[in-house]
C-alpha cells in the first residue's frame, strides 16, 4: 500500500477495505506478530516532546532516545525512506524511518501499516532540513491494528448525524471538534477549583429519587424491581443539598447529570449536566456575584480571554453584568406594566395581545412570566440577571423582602438563552408545605411537569435551614457559550439519537 494521505487507499468501499484489512490482520498473525499487545511503556508525550526538543535547529541530530506513541495519521513512502505523522492526546510529531536504520524487514513492517493504526516507536530525536522536529525510528511497534479507514481528512466526517453518533471517529477526523471538548473540560475544572478555593465541598446526591421534585420538569420513570416500587431519574439535586445545609454543611455543590423526559432542540438534551450550589448565610445577590465570577473565570481558564461572541457579536464577560428586575424588563422591552398584584383577566389581556396561548388555571404570575418569555427574554443579548420572579412560579425560592407576591430569585440571559437560576432559599417549612401541596394539586390535575409532594424535605426544613443562597448553572450551554457553538449536540460526547436503521 503506498497511502500518503487518509482516503487515499482507492476507490474500494468501506466493506472492501475492512476485509482487506482483516486479511492483513490474518498476515500479521501467521507472522507471529500480536496486533494487540497488552502494553507499550513510553517516556515522553508528543507535548513533552516538543517542549523539550522544540527549539532544535534545522538539520540537529541528538543521541536522546525517546519512546513515544500515538495513532497513525499520515504515511508517505518514498522508497527507502518513509514520513508519518504520529498523534497522541496531546500534540503531534513526525516519524522518520529509514531502511538503513532500522532494516529491511521492520521496514517492509512498518511500510505495511494503515493509517489510524496505534504504533509505539523507540527512536531518537532529530529535525529534519526544513526544521520539522522528528523521531528517527529504530524500533517501531503495532499497538492496535485499526479495521476501518480514518475519514477522509479534506472532506472530514461531515454528516451531523454520524459526527454524533460515531463521536470516536469524529474526534479522530475533527480538531474542531476536539476543541470543544477541550474548552470543555477547562471550563469544568476551573468552576470547581472556582468553588473549592471559596471552601465549598463537593458532594454526590441520589440520581434515584422517591420523589421527583426540585424543578418544574416531565421526569423519567424506572421501577426498582427488588423493592417494588417507581421511583424517578433526579430532575435536580436541590432538595438533597438542601438537606445537607440543614445537616451543618455550610458550602456545598454537585456536578452531575439531571434528566428530565422534554423534547430535543440545539438547547435541550433530556441528559445534561448541572453545577448546583448552596451556600449558608447569603442570599441571591451573592449567587449573582458567584455567577460572574465562574463562568468568566471559566472563559478565562478555557479560552484565555473574557471575551465571547454570540450570534457574530463579541461580549466582555469581565464588565460588570446589568441586574434588573422582569417587570422593569418587560416594560423595556414590551411596553407594557405587568405585576402579579393586578387582576388575572387584565394580565390574561395583555397575555392575547401577544398571540400567547392561556390555560384555564394560570394566575396571574405565571401570566406575567408568559410574557416576558414571549416579549423579553429572546431580547437579553449582553449578560443580563433577570431578578424577582411571581411567587407562582418559584414554589422553592423565598418571598421578596419588598414584594409578597415576588420571590428573590434570579435568571441569568445571555444572548437570548437562560444559563442559571438562583434564588434566597425558601427556608420556612410551613411556607414550604403550603407551596409543596399547591404543586402536588396541579400534579393530580394532570401537570406532569408539578412537582411532587416531599414529605422528608419539609421535616429536614423543620430541624432548620439557615438563611441560604442556592444556584444551578448549566454546564453544557456555558460550554455553548465558550466554545461559539449553537447546538447543545456539539458539547455533549454522546448526545441522544435515535436508534441507528438496520439497512
């Protein structure tokens, strides 16, 4: 094979060139050759390598002798000689294998791998004329024989569908791809030192939950077969790091997946990840500066800028985030005044004038924040804290010290898009109770998203929960927002697809 580039293996079909590979697979065996070894000890990673070795000049040979390895990316045979490409995790480096170095034999072995073959060299570390850095193979060896061609690497894997179902391989063609994810998991890592710095204690609460509460959403039923009973994948954590302040944990957080059974869009995933956080002693205007400081902390960790571009406009995520209140917004930006103090029928009227369809049982609260989900929200383009939400549609967040039919809650929008949702706990258990059996009233008149009545959360209210702040910020959009992509799909490794069609 004289493959110089990935796609170049001719014009067999995918079929044909993984029997061909299968055959060679068959060879290497009957060789006496293990295209599977159990284990390859290296010294150095591509990064390592470059850091050390990076400022050769052209033409340098050295007697250091390194061992690296990494997946095949580009072969060009010339002869006696033959240049690849090797990638590992962290870089990539150019083998140089030469016949009078490493013999006949290894190099008819060597001239006889495919690309996106696994392969360990021992070699020594040289640049070439031109300045490449190196490794002049003495040893080269088969780690994982691949079965399948790479991906074309000019046309890439460009179908959406297979880029997500076969992340692997879109991983291997994509460095976009592998970006993302990159930003990602330096976006994850800098909230968390964010918040272990700040002496907050990372927790793990069930996944499995009796009853499904701590947000309005459509859970997922599973039945636990050896107790005989429903119970339901966690739509949040609240309630459980809640208990955990009750018990003297003072700073607490979780990161880990929620699950709520809703539709698929470029926001919404029914598998997603949340940072949730609750801390005694503070209440929302805490959480609002906690906010800014981790997401732009994470910009900062993942990008090494504040700065982020939204639809084509850039935003500097280190000036100062506007914090206003839903009415005052929505009378920006919709004129008109809504308040939940004012008559349903007069705040259904405006509701119409909207085009926004009514249900029968809406109060004037969740009218109100119909509207401004209609009118406002979409509008937000700089980073914008939305504060005080009705009563009606915070059951878990406390009244307004100013406004007892307000709550002292906030949304943050950015760019049209919810990234948290904090409040001032909610920490009176009688009051609790009340706004629990009002969710439990509109679960049995068939609002599957009600939360469900929990009896223990309100007994754990009653040892006493101090004054708290709590927040939950969504991961996967914060990535969205950090790494300029507009589907959820393409920060999530493996997003939910339907099953592949048997052809």
């Amino acid at each position: 094979m004289s493959d110089a580039s990935p796609g170049s293996e001719g014009a067999a079909s995918p079929d044909e060139l993984r029997a061909q590979r299968l055959a060679g697979l068959d060879a290497l065996r009957e060789k006496g050759i293990d295209p599977y070894p159990v284990r390859f000890d290296r010294d150095h990673s591509l990064a390592e390598l470059r850091e050390q070795f990076g400022d050769l000049e052209p033409g340098a040979e050295t007697d250091v002798t390194v061992r690296v390895a990494g997946r095949l990316l580009l072969i060009r045979r010339q002869g006696k000689l033959t240049f690849a490409t090797l990638r590992d995790a962290s870089g990539s480096v150019q083998l140089f294998v030469s016949r009078s170095v490493i013999g006949t034999e290894e190099h008819e072995q060597f001239d006889a791998l495919d690309l996106g073959d696994w392969v360990g060299v021992e070699g020594t570390v040289m640049t070439t004329r031109k300045g490449e850095l190196s490794v002049k193979v003495t040893r080269a060896q088969l780690l994982s024989k691949a079965l399948r061609p790479l991906p074309d690497k000019w046309h890439g894997l460009a179908d959406v569908d297979t880029r997500y179902r076969q992340r692997y391989a879109d991983l291997i063609a994509n460095e976009d791809a592998r970006e993302v994810f990159r930003v990602r998991f330096a976006a994850i890592a800098a909230m968390r030192a964010h918040l272990v710095e700040r002496g907050f204690v990372e927790v793990e609460t069930p996944i499995l939950h009796v009853v499904a509460g701590g947000a309005t959403a459509k859970p997922f039923v599973t039945h636990h077969n050896a107790l005989d009973m429903d119970l339901y994948l966690r739509i949040a954590p609240e309630l459980y790091l809640k208990r955990l302040v009750v018990g003297g944990f003072e700073r607490v957080f979780e990161i880990g997946r929620n699950f709520r059974n809703e539709g698929l869009s470029t926001r919404h995933n029914p598998e997603f990840t949340m940072l949730e956080l609750y801390e005694a002693f503070v209440d929302y205007h805490e959480m609002m500066d906690l906010a800014e400081g981790l997401i732009t902390g994470a910009a900062l960790a993942a990008l090494d800028t504040t700065v982020v571009t939204v639809d084509g406009e850039p935003f500097d995520l280190a000036k100062p985030w506007r914090r206003a209140s839903m009415r005052e917004l929505i009378a920006e930006h919709a004129g008109v005044d809504v308040h939940p103090s004012m008559p349903v029928a007069d705040v259904a009227e405006i509701a119409r004038r909207f085009d926004i369809p009514i249900e029968k049982d809406w109060g004037s609260g969740k009218l109100m924040l119909e509207i401004y989900e209609k009118t406002t929200e979409g509008n937000l383009r700089e980073p914008t804290f939305v504060l005080d939400y009705p009563v009606e549609v915070s059951p878990l967040a406390r009244v307004h010290r100013d406004d007892p039919l307000l709550t002292e809650r906030f949304e943050l929008v950015i760019g049209g898009r919810e990234y948290a949702n904090a409040f001032s706990e909610l920490n009176d258990p009688v009051e609790q109770r009340t706004r629990l059996e009002a969710q439990a009233r509109l679960g049995a008149g068939g609002d599957d998203e009600a939360m469900g009545y929990d009896a223990d959360y309100v007994r754990a209210l009653e040892f006493g929960l101090p004054p708290t702040g709590g927040m939950g910020i969504g991961i996967d959009r914060v990535v969205m927002l950090l790494a300029g992509v507009s589907s959820i799909r393409e920060v999530l490794l493996f997003p939910h697809l339907r099953p592949e069609v048997a052809e």
